[in-house]
C-alpha cells in the first residue's frame, strides 16, 4: 500500500489479520540519505545508463510496473535491471501476492544519484 507518511518500507503483521505492506509513494524527488559519490558517469560507462540509473529512481521504493514506467524501458527489462542489481546486492525485493516492491539495500543507497 503506498503511502505519503511512510519514509520507507514498512510490514505490519498481526495474526489475526492481512499483512500489510506499506511504502512511500514515489514523488519524482530524491528521497533518503544522499548518494556517496561525486561521478555518477563513471558508474553508467561501467554498468550502462539504463542499468545505473536504476538505484536513483528506486530511492522511493517501486513495484517493477513502477521502475519501467520511471526508466522507461519494458516491464521485461526492469525486472532484468532489477535482478542483476539486487544479485550484486544493491536492491532488496520483497513479493506480496503477485506484486513484488523493489528498494535500495544501504550498498544501493551509497551509489551516487543523478545518473
């Protein structure tokens, strides 16, 4: 469930009723910690643009639906960017149902932003 009071990724369980997801919504900003370097380039000629431009757009939490409509790419390839990222663990996955809600681990959020 997106929410704008949420400031990250949050589970709420209680037996006796749904688990519940809640993340923050996306609003085009930068949100969280700042990224830690000063060549964002130097990351893109070393992963590729698309790829690297991936952990700045999921500094709000998104859904793979989400991450292709923000990269603009395919669902196909978000989910490829995401996968080979979160393989070198820079971004965690978490599946509710047939959804499944993708962030930055803190070796994600260290990269520098603005790709």
């Amino acid at each position: 469930m997106p929410s704008w009071f949420a400031t990250g990724p949050l589970v709420m369980y209680r037996p006796e009723a749904a688990t519940v997801l809640v993340y923050p919504m996306y609003d085009g900003e930068v949100a969280g910690p700042e990224g830690g370097g000063e060549r964002p380039e130097a990351l893109a000629a070393l992963m590729g643009r698309t790829r690297a431009q991936v952990p700045a757009l999921l500094r709000s939490p998104a859904t793979t639906t989400a991450l292709a409509e923000r990269a603009g790419v395919s669902l196909a390839a978000a989910g490829q960017h995401a996968g080979v990222l979160r393989g070198a663990g820079l971004v965690d996955t978490v599946r509710t149902g047939s959804a499944v809600l993708h962030s930055l681990t803190p070796l994600g959020w260290s990269l520098p932003a603005g790709v």
